[in-house]
C-alpha cells in the first residue's frame, strides 16, 4: 500500500499522531510519504519506506499571503501521479482537507481516483473551523473526504453541533507506544527536588486554552500544604504568565520551566501528578503520555480529556476553572503514599486502553475499506 499523509510539522498532538502513524505503517511494509511544510518533529527518515515531500510557496510580489493551499494540492496531484499513491490521509481539517479535494478533482480528470481520508484534531473544528471567514469551506471539504474520523466521542458531538456534515464520523482515538515508554530511561529525580518533595508537571504549547493561570495557582495552594516542586515543559505566548505568577506567589525556587524538550517521557517519568486544567481538550494526548508514564493526572472536564483521564481511577476530574478542587484533588493524592502508588499503577493500565497495538489496527481497517471502494 502506498500512502501519503499530509499534517503539520510541530510538536502539536496532530503532527504527533500523524508521524507515529505513518512510521507504524512503514514498519510495516507500506510505503508512506509524508507531506509537510516542513520535516515533521518525530519523524525518522532513515526508516525504511518513509518518504517526505517538502511544500515549497514560491513567493510572488503580488501575493501577500503566499498561496499554501494551492502548492499544497499541485504537490499532492504529482507524488500521486510519480508515485501511485494508492490514499491520502490527512490530519488537521484546515488547509488539508480543503488543498485534498481540489488534488482528488485534478486526479478525476486525469482519470486517477484518490480515496481521501480527513482526521480532526481539535481546534480546527472548536477554535478555527468554526470562524465564518473558513467555516464553509471546511465544511465543504469535510463532506467531500471520502471518510472522516475523530480522536473523541466529545470532538465528534461538536463537529456535528459546528457544522452540517452529511456523513458518518467514525472515531480512532489517539494512542502510544507503551513499550517504547517502559524503555526510556527516566531523568534523575535528584536534578528536580529533594527527596521529601513531591513533584508536579504540566506540558503543553502554553496557549490561553491551557489556562496556565490556574496550573499556577493549583501549585500554589499545594505548595503551600507541602513540600513541592513544579516542572513546566513547553513554548508557547503563556511563558510571560508564568513569569509573572511565579513572581507574585514568590515561588522562585520551587518552579522550573524548560522549553520544548524532545525526550519529554524521560522528565514525565520522574513526576509525581500531571496538572491539565485546560478549558479545551479535544483528547489530552500530553495527559495519556503521563498517564503511560505512572502519572497519575489532576484535570478538568474540557472536551475529551473525560474519555482519557478515568475520574477515581486514573486520576480526578473537576470542573473547568475549579483552582480548589483540583488543589484539593492533588493534596489527596500527595499526602497519601499509598493512595498516590495505587493511583499511579492504576494511571499505567488505564493508558494501556490506548496502546499502539490496539489502535493502529483500526486505521489499517480504515484504509483497506478505501482502498476497497476505490
């Protein structure tokens, strides 16, 4: 099978997905072509089969915003003709699915069909999709993808309740490696606090969604009980926030922010409870990596993070902006050691629902029925 996915190149959960998707389908004899602005984060071109096409904008004076759609759909339409392509999956609905229906109807008429596979995300349907000055054409080209999938029961409910789709949306959810995981060798606890302090993270892009804000004040009211140190990993317009919370509550020695990290499971594994107070989620694949990692995760309700994060089991579950009970959540579970070890095994079972093993076979189905219908 010859596959070509088209997603973004950053450490967001789309390109993540997609990458260790199309690796996974190398793996297994599959030939796989990336398509990308750029080399996407995670991908290993070394591997065997893998491919990756650059989309290049040529610049034109009378252009001020280049035009990415159109290079985006001429360069789908020439690896499909150079090399066969026998589908085309692509991740995030804005621009993808939109340049994947122009390239599928310049393929008609050169008489090549081009199954179109559209797998939402998140906030191209909750923040982008959903802006008039976009939300027809996406629309449109949702319902002219062959299939359509989404990462949450939550994610599917809004895209109908956003736009008017005419077909089914079936749903794969986002998954992990968890054998790759339990090879990782964990940082040292040593370099992030003492032995009798407890350890929170947070990783995300520091976006206003993430509500950075209340991940300080949780910590705040927790450190506050007990001897604590917080970990944030990650880039993002929110950085400033943190600057200034961390100087308002004095917590100079107890915050730590590191910038995008590559190996971020290794720093994940040493933490004690992940803090996720998102006001949107469309799944939470930074709290399922916690989770893979025996973290056990302190959350609110935002979109699909209640299908990853099992409230009582896994972790707590409290309303969007409730800074008390999250904190209150959080101190349960650090001032109990045998509470927070049970909740931690407990956090590792739960991720293993979304193991590799058992979602890929699920896209695998999904393509040989396009390639049935083609």
């Amino acid at each position: 099978m010859k596959i070509g996915i088209v997603c973004y190149p950053t450490y967001g959960g789309s390109g993540i997905v997609a990458t260790q998707l199309g690796m996974a389908m190398a793996e297994k004899g599959n030939e796989t072509h990336f398509i990308s602005y750029s080399l996407p984060a995670k991908l290993d071109i070394t591997l065997p089969n893998i491919y990756f096409h650059q989309v290049s904008v040529k610049p034109y004076p009378l252009f001020e915003y280049q035009p990415f759609s159109l290079a985006l759909s001429t360069i789908i339409v020439n690896i499909t003709e150079t090399y066969g392509l026998d589908l085309l999956h692509v991740h995030y609905a804005i621009p993808h699915a939109y340049a994947a229906y122009f390239a599928k109807q310049i393929l008609l008429e050169k008489g090549i069909k081009l199954p179109v596979i559209t797998t939402l995300h998140g906030t191209d349907i909750t923040l982008v999709g959903g802006h008039p000055i976009y939300k027809s054409a996406v629309e449109f080209s949702i319902n002219h993808s062959d299939y359509i999938t989404t990462v949450s029961q939550s994610l599917k409910r809004e895209t109908y309740e956003v736009f008017d789709i005419k077909k089914e949306i079936e749903i794969i959810p986002n998954f992990i490696d968890n054998d790759h995981i339990t090879k990782i060798k964990p940082c040292s606890r040593q370099n992030f606090a003492n032995d009798d302090e407890k350890i929170l993270i947070h990783v995300s892009n520091l976006r206003k969604i993430k509500r950075i804000e209340d991940v300080m004040s949780i910590f705040n009211l927790v450190q506050q009980k007990i001897k604590a140190k917080l970990i944030i990993v990650g880039e993002g317009p929110e950085t400033e926030t943190i600057e200034h919370l961390t100087a308002e509550y004095h917590l100079e020695e107890k915050v730590k922010t590191f910038g995008h990290v590559d190996d971020v499971q290794a720093v994940l594994s040493v933490a004690d409870l992940f803090l996720l107070p998102s006001e949107q989620e469309s799944f939470g694949l930074a709290a399922l990596e916690a989770m893979a990692c025996s973290v056990p995760v302190i959350s609110s309700n935002a979109g699909g993070i209640t299908e990853v994060n099992r409230n009582g089991f896994s972790g707590f579950v409290s309303l969007v902006g409730d800074v008390a009970s999250m904190s209150e959540n959080a101190l349960a579970l650090l001032t109990d050691d045998e509470l927070l070890a049970q909740f931690k095994r407990q956090a590792k079972e739960e991720a293993r629902v979304f193991d590799k093993k058992k979602i890929l076979p699920l896209y695998k189905m999904l393509y040989d029925r396009a390639l049935l219908r083609k």
